[in-house]
C-alpha cells in the first residue's frame, strides 16, 4: 500500500486535478483513518469520488450548516461532533478532552482557513467531522473576521 500511495502522491504532484488519483488517494487515506485528507481527495475527485465522499461525509456526520449567527454554528456543529463522538465512544470508552477550531471567513460568509488549535481527543474522525462541519458552514455575511470554536467531549456517566 505505501508504494501505492508514493505512486498517487508523484502522479497528483504532477497533476494535482487528475479526478482518478484523487479518489484511489482518498481510499488509501480512509482506508489509514486520514478522515479530513481522504474528503479533500474525494471533493477533488469531482463526480467520480462523489459516492465515497458521500459515504465517509455520512458516516462522519458531515452536514452543510446553514445558520443566522455564531452561537446557532457553534450549537450545530457541536451536536453533530458529538455524535461521531458517540460512535467513537465505541471503540475507546475513555476517550474524552476539547477541540478548540479557529475559523477565518470571508465578507461572503465562507470560511477561507480552517485551524485546529488544541485537540485532546486525538481521534480523526472527530477532528475530521469538526473541520468540515465547519469548513462548510455559512457564516453571516458582510461580517468576515476570525471565529473561535470550543468543543468539550466526556463520555456519559
């Protein structure tokens, strides 16, 4: 697989918009657990990684938010985190800390640099349904600026 992946990895150097590279490069990434790598292969990889972005989006709770001001964004995304945190709950009972995202937007409400800050939880599908959730959020137009975002993940008593 690792000579797979340096084989995709020259060819995408090449050319970076090669749809084909882009989604065998996404199925390498998830199939490593490289959740926000393997959509940003399968987003390039237009129609043809349109299923499998799909399916990793759902299974990762990746839903576009559309909401009228930060504090609705914040308690968006935050029920969807918190419910790929469930499901990661599964695997690592235990798994608890914050995520702390800072988002930069644009006058026209689109986010143009997503940062994770402080992740605690240290698990990729986490971070992962995190950042695109709020990769892919509205923000308010006509007030661009940078916006911090903290999430705090316990499991249940």
């Amino acid at each position: 697989m690792a000579g797979a992946e340096t084989a995709l990895r020259r060819s995408l150097t090449r050319d970076p918009k090669d749809v084909g590279a882009n989604v065998a490069m996404g199925r390498i990434l998830e199939g490593k657990k490289e959740y926000q790598a393997a959509i940003e292969s399968y987003r390039a990889g237009a129609d043809l990684g349109k299923g499998a972005r799909a399916a990793l989006e759902q299974k990762l709770n990746i839903e576009p938010i559309q909401k009228p001001d930060l504090a609705a964004i914040q308690k968006a995304a935050g029920a969807l985190i918190e419910k790929t945190y469930r499901a990661a709950l599964v695997e690592w009972p235990n798994i608890a800390g914050a995520l702390k995202i800072r988002v930069t937007a644009d006058a026209n409400g689109s986010a143009t640099l997503v940062e994770v800050l402080e992740d605690s939880i240290d698990d990729p599908a986490v971070r992962a349904c995190a950042y695109w959730n709020l990769r892919d959020a509205a923000y308010p137009p006509k007030k661009p600026g940078r916006f911090t975002f903290a999430f705090t993940l316990r499991p249940p008593r």
